[in-house]
C-alpha cells in the first residue's frame, strides 16, 4: 500500500525567500511521485513528477524536487517565493501507471497551504 | 489542446436525489480516474476506467457508479444522495507523459 505525509498543513514565507514543503511516502513497489498545486475553487495542477528518471525534478514556475529512496522523500522547493505562489500543494503517489494495467491510483498527503507575505 | 473539460462546475441537490457528472478527458487519452475532495478527508481516489474498462475503484459505497464510453468521456453517478457527499468531485485523464491532467472539478452541494 501506498501512503504520503506531507508534515504540517500550513507554511508562511516571506516574498523572495526559500520555500520548503516536505514530502515523505511510503510505497511497496518503486513509485511514482508528483507535485500539485491547487488554487482556490480551481482544479490541480501538475508541477512536477518523479518517474525514476533523474532524481532532482524540475518543474513550472520555478519549483524542483528531490527524489531521495533513502529517506523516502521527495520534498519541493523554490528558491525565491512570490506572491503568485500563495496556493494549496499536494504530493502524490502512484504505484503504476495506466497503460501498464497496473493499480494506477495516486494516493494524495493532506496537503499544505503556503501564504506569502508582503 | 484543450484541457480536461468537467461539466456542471456547479450543482445542488437534495437529500436522496440522484446525479451525474461528466468528464471530458484530453482528446486521445484512455484513461480517466475520479478523485472526491473534501475538507475532512482530502483527496480520496473514486474509480479509473481505461478504454471503457474499470480497472480500480475506490472504497466508496455502491451508490457510487462509473462508466465511460467509447469516445473516452465519462459519467461519475451518486445515487440516494447523503449530506456527506458534498464535494468536489475531480476528474483527471492521462497524458502517457506519466502525467495526470485533473479538470477544474464539479462543486456537489447536497443539502
């Protein structure tokens, strides 16, 4: 079974600092990981995913991620905040994928919601 | 290339009526999957579908129904509606990018 924690549900930073939102999944089988993000009455929106390709992810707007098996993380981060990224984040697992005829489901964290202040 | 499209954005109901909610995925995708999104309990996986096959469902009851036909749309249907099923109901269609691609979701309010 597949599982993510995404620690804390709120994280504040001020325009132009880092932004950290850590990640952390549990999986039997090698995952798939991905990064959304959610903006008020509006659907996700894919910022990036893992695919066992290269460990550190680049993704839109800025934002990459690290791909790390031995700590089981795959925490995201953005080097300057701007006001624009004022969102909710979620991180997601998937054991498979679709055309594979695999369980394809993603399991989602709670999500966090980042403010940024002026 | 148009997005992941759901229809209605939004909708009411009462206490025991029915609905349906559609979902067009991206032209040339097979694949769709329904995910509910509530304040208590996330974002919880509903069903997939793959070339009009479901392939997972979801721990829901069976008031709970899917189908998608051969042009790849899909209807998610809720039957004998309960408060508790006040949701967003979002669909997402497969990019064979090893991307899902969500639509901007239903709004469900029972009341």
């Amino acid at each position: 079974a597949q599982s993510v924690t995404q620690l804390g549900s709120h994280v504040s930073v001020s325009e132009g600092a880092l932004v950290l939102l850590r990640c952390n999944y549990s999986s039997s089988v090698p995952p798939y990981l991905f990064w959304y993000v959610q903006y008020p009455n509006q659907g996700l929106q894919l910022l990036l995913k893992y695919t066992s390709a290269a460990t550190l992810v680049k993704g839109i707007n800025g934002f990459e991620a690290e791909f790390k098996k031995s700590e089981t993380s795959f925490h995201l981060t953005k080097p300057s905040a701007h006001m624009s990224d004022a969102a909710e984040y979620f991180c997601a697992v998937t054991p498979g994928l679709p055309f594979w005829g695999a369980n394809s489901k993603l399991t989602f964290g709670k999500g966090i919601t980042l403010s940024v202040r002026p | 290339k148009a997005g992941v499209t759901q229809t209605p954005r939004y909708l009411i109901k009462t206490r025991g009526q029915q609905v349906t909610l559609s979902c067009s995925p991206i032209s040339g995708h097979r694949s769709v999957s329904w995910y509910q999104q509530t304040p208590g309990q996330g974002l919880q996986f509903l069903f997939e579908y793959f070339s009009e096959t479901q392939r997972n469902k979801g721990n829901f009851p069976g008031r709970f129904s899917g189908r998608q036909f051969s042009n790849s749309r899909s209807e998610m249907n809720v039957s004998t509606l309960e408060l508790g099923d006040s949701a967003l109901y979002l669909c997402a269609s497969f990019d064979g990018n090893y991307g899902y691609t969500f639509g901007s979701g239903t709004r469900l309010t029972v009341v």
